[in-house]
C-alpha cells in the first residue's frame, strides 16, 4: 500500500460533515493510520494498573494530552474559514469569538447546563467520525456508546468528575442518565460495528471497537483520550487538510487559533475553585475542550446555512 489519504467511495459524493463538500473522515491506506496505534494504546492501557492511570500525575499529564492533542485539529478551522468566507472573515470571527463568550457565560452560569450541552455537542460531532455505517442512526449510536461507556463500570468516577467540573451535585443526574442510555446505544454499537468491518471498512470498524472498549474498560479520563487523540482528532485533522487541498499559509493560523485556545484555558484558571492540580487540570481541559467545540461545530454550518462562503 502506498500510505496516501483516500476518500471512502461510498461517501465521497454526498454533503456530510460540517464543511459539506468532503466526507469528515478520512482514511490512510496501508500501515499510516491510527487505528492500531489506537489499539495497542488500549491492549496496552488494560494492563496498566488502575492506581497508576489515576494518580494525580498521570491525569494532569493526560488531560495536558488532551488540549495539546485535541486542539489543532479544531484550529484548522481559522485557516478554513479564512479561505472559505474570505469576504466575510471578519463577521465570521466576530461570530466564532461570540459562540466562545456565550459557552463562557453559561459555565458561568449554569455550570450543569453547559455540561449537558457538550456532551449534547460531542454526541453530535463524535457521529461524524462513523460516516461510513449503514445508516446515520448506527454512526449516532456508535458515539453515543462512546460517550455513555464510562458509566457502566466507572459510573461513581463519573459522577464525581462531573461533580468537580460543575461543582454542582446535580451534575451527578447527568451521569446516571448516560448510565440509562448506555445499554441501548452498545446494542447498537454491537450491531454496527460488524456491519462497517463486513462492508470493507475495517479500519472505521477497528476505530469504534478502540473507542468503546477504552471508554469502557479504562478509567474514564484515559479512555476519553485515546480515543479523542489517536482516533478522533487525527481523523478530523486530516478530513481539514483535504478540505483546504493545496491551500497555503495553513501553519500560521493553526498555530495562532491553537495558542488562543491554550490562552482560554489559562484565562479559566483563576475561575476554577481552589483544588489540586490533577483537578484544576481536568476541569480546565474540559471547560476548554467545550467552550470550543460550539464554534467549532455551528460556525461552519451557518457559514454554509447563511450563503457567507464564497465556495459554493
């Protein structure tokens, strides 16, 4: 195999994801994927002592993974919007910071209803990772199944870290809802996953079983990394890059959009309540994960929706 991006056959013609034109996920022939580094991650990661993956170290050290890994690939999106609303830039960043102040303001307050959001939000742009089930409902049940994982055998950890996020007790309902719905949405993925590994597309199939399995099996900050950082962003980075095609000047506006989003994450500091590092870290990871991820999803699309983009 040659190593090179291809675009899945099947869905290389349809107007999906969030820039429209390109499928959102792409894959890499041959040995230049993810998915088995994601995999011996996760063979690996079982066999690590839980008291290990959940020492304060290694959750800071994780969570740092998470903005380090996760970031760039929505940072695309100020090379991406540049191109596609090129007359309209300004606007559009003017948009992208507002969405950025609106999440700010609702952790703010109403800390649970921003936690529900995102995970609403996650669910969302996790689907477009399984573009190539059979039918949209599986690609929403595989990230569902995703998300709501952790609460079958971690269901405790997970409240308490929705606890410390929020600092909200009630937060704790949202974990117990995603324990009620976390049944259905594994039958599901149980269901699609054999599906995409029987229709030729194995590597999409090796990629949700990671996913799940890790969310499942490890505690839950290291399973949301694995599959956040070797699965879903260098997915999601690449679908940019063939978005932008040939496109030059990408490397300056990633790297401004990605420092923006660090900075974000240091101005959420003196926010935060007075707790230890490993905590200040996790909250400040995932308040930053959230904030972003309601321009990084809606501003493509009202781009599009608002006829602001001069690629049409």
């Amino acid at each position: 195999m040659s190593g090179r991006v291809t675009l899945s056959a099947a869905t290389s013609g349809r107007m999906i994801g969030r820039y429209g034109d390109v499928p959102p996920v792409t894959r890499l022939d041959g040995r230049a994927g993810t998915s088995w580094v994601a995999a011996a991650c996760t063979i690996a990661a079982v066999f690590v002592p839980a008291s290990i993956l959940t020492n304060s170290t290694m959750i800071a050290a994780t969570c740092a993974l998470l903005l380090i890994g996760g970031l760039p690939h929505g940072a695309l999106d100020l090379a991406i919007l540049r191109r596609d609303a090129a007359q309209r830039f300004a606007l559009v960043i003017s948009l992208y910071l507002g969405l950025v102040a609106v999440m700010c303001a609702t952790w703010l307050a109403a800390p649970t209803l921003a936690l529900a959001l995102f995970l609403v939000m996650a669910t969302a742009h996790f689907a477009e990772d399984w573009s190539d089930a059979e039918h949209p409902f599986f690609a929403l049940g595989i990230a569902v199944a995703t998300l709501s994982a952790p609460a079958l055998l971690h269901h405790d950890a997970v409240s308490e870290l929705f606890v410390l996020l929020t600092g909200d007790q009630a937060a704790a309902g949202v974990a117990d809802a995603l324990l009620l719905v976390a049944p259905v949405a594994a039958a599901c993925a149980l269901v699609a996953i054999p599906l995409l590994w029987i229709r030729g597309h194995r590597v999409t199939a090796v990629n949700a079983a990671c996913a799940i399995t890790a969310m499942i099996l490890l505690p839950p900050i290291t399973g949301f990394a694995i599959y956040f950082c070797l699965i879903h962003s260098p997915a999601h980075f690449r679908a940019g890059l063939e978005h932008l095609g040939p496109s030059t000047g990408i490397a300056r506006p990633t790297i401004i959009a990605t420092l923006g989003g660090l900075a974000i994450a240091q101005a959420a500091l003196p926010f935060l309540p007075v707790a230890g590092p490993s905590d200040r870290m996790f909250m400040t990871s995932f308040m930053t994960l959230s904030i972003l991820t309601l321009p990084h999803m809606a501003v493509p699309l009202i781009v599009r929706r608002l006829g602001l983009s001069a690629l049409r």
